[in-house]
C-alpha cells in the first residue's frame, strides 16, 4: 500500500542527498516519479544537494494544486508510481494535504523531506501538517553538528553575524544570500545549526570565538584552581 513518509531533520543533515538516493534506487527498478520542491538553494526547478548533486524538479509555487497536476498527468496517460517532494517546510497546509490524498485515492507513495522548525524553533506549517498527517515520521540518522560538538537539533538566523529571533519566517539565505535589513539596506542572511544549549544563548560559532572562554561559551563550569596538583 502507498505511503505518506515525512524524512525530517536540521539543516546539514543529508535531507536532500537522500531524496537524490531514493528517486535514484526507485527509478533503477524501473519506477517512474515526479520530484517536486520550492526555495531550493540553488533555484528554481531544481532539487540540489550539498554535496553537490542535483536533478530537475517541479517548482512548488504556494498557488499550485498538487492533486490536479497528478490527475493531470495521469489523465494524459503518465505513469506515476511515486512522488519525490524536497523542502516541504515551505509548502502550505493545503498542499499537504492534497499529498496525502494522492496517497490515499490514487495509490502513490510520497516521501516528503524537510526541516521541522524554523529560525525561532517554531514548527513550519508545512511540516506540522505532515507530523499530524504522515503515515510514518523519519529522523535521517546523520545527524549535523553544533560548533561545539553536539548534536544539532535548531537551525538559527544569522543576519550580518548576529544571531536573531525576528523577522519574515521564510528568508532563503543558506550561506551568503542578501536580504533588505533595516531602511533598506542589504544584509547578509546566514543558517547555522546549534544544539539547543548554544540556540538559547544565542550563541553561534561566530559569537563563540569572540568570546573569552567562560561558562558561556564551553559546556562545563569553570572553576578556579590556584593549586593546580590538587584540583
């Protein structure tokens, strides 16, 4: 039977390495897919990977209904045995919705891949209707790393080197795009993964090197030792 299968993870973590994997495997057993994605890091109508990797894809614009252009496609005498989406954050409530009834009417799997929450560790509305919705939920296993050698669990905003919390929820930016600042002027957007410690200091790799080691900044209390031998 179909599925409807959520692979979910941060930033960093292989999410779209994966998706490239699983339309290579499906396709090599002669099954045929459609791939879907939106705001990809390197733009429209392609699904990429850090690594390098890409594919064609269909862009995701939020107007688009994605049971009509299976039905579509289907009426038109297409083959589809499946449906590769990427970013699915970014897609709306109603989108996915319209995914699980693919899988549920027409018998199609969906694997749908993305991150879970946004700059401020809130849930995207993409991804909380998938959570709510998908047969099953997948943490990829390769997990991203925060500056300090903890797992990364939170995708943080860096505007021109400072960590923030404000702000439009979707700002495409990864690791050198523009975003207009205060008065119009030209920012520089960052992401970058902490662990939840470092997120709620607000404390990035960049702060991190600024500053003195402290209690802050390292994952253990600093005491003081004036006779080292004995401590």
């Amino acid at each position: 039977m179909a599925e409807l299968v959520f692979w979910s993870g941060t930033m960093d973590c292989g999410k779209s390495t994966l998706a490239l994997q699983i339309d290579h495997n499906h396709r090599a057993r002669g099954r045929r897919g459609l791939i879907f994605t939106r705001l990809d890091r390197a733009g429209d109508h392609v699904l990429s990977s850090r690594l390098g990797l890409s594919t064609a894809a269909n862009e995701v614009p939020e107007d688009l209904d994605l049971w009509d252009t299976v039905v579509d496609q289907l009426t038109a005498g297409d083959r589809i045995d499946y449906l590769l989406c990427d970013e699915v954050q970014f897609y709306t409530p109603a989108q996915v919705e319209q995914l699980a009834q693919i899988v549920d009417d027409l018998d199609i799997d969906v694997f749908a891949f993305g991150i879970t929450a946004d700059f401020r560790a809130r849930l995207f509305p993409g991804s909380q209707r998938l959570i709510e919705l998908a047969d099953r939920v997948q943490v990829l296993q390769v997990e991203a790393l925060c500056w300090c050698g903890r797992r990364g669990t939170h995708n943080a905003r860096v505007v021109d080197g400072v960590m923030t919390l404000e702000g439009e929820q979707v700002v495409v930016g990864d690791t050198a795009s523009e975003a207009d600042g205060p008065g119009g002027s030209s920012s520089t957007v960052e992401y970058e993964v902490l662990c939840r410690r470092h997120f709620m200091r607000r404390m990035t790799s960049g702060a991190a090197r600024a500053a003195a080691p402290s209690a802050e900044t390292l994952p253990f209390d600093l005491v003081a030792c004036p006779v080292p031998p004995r401590c």
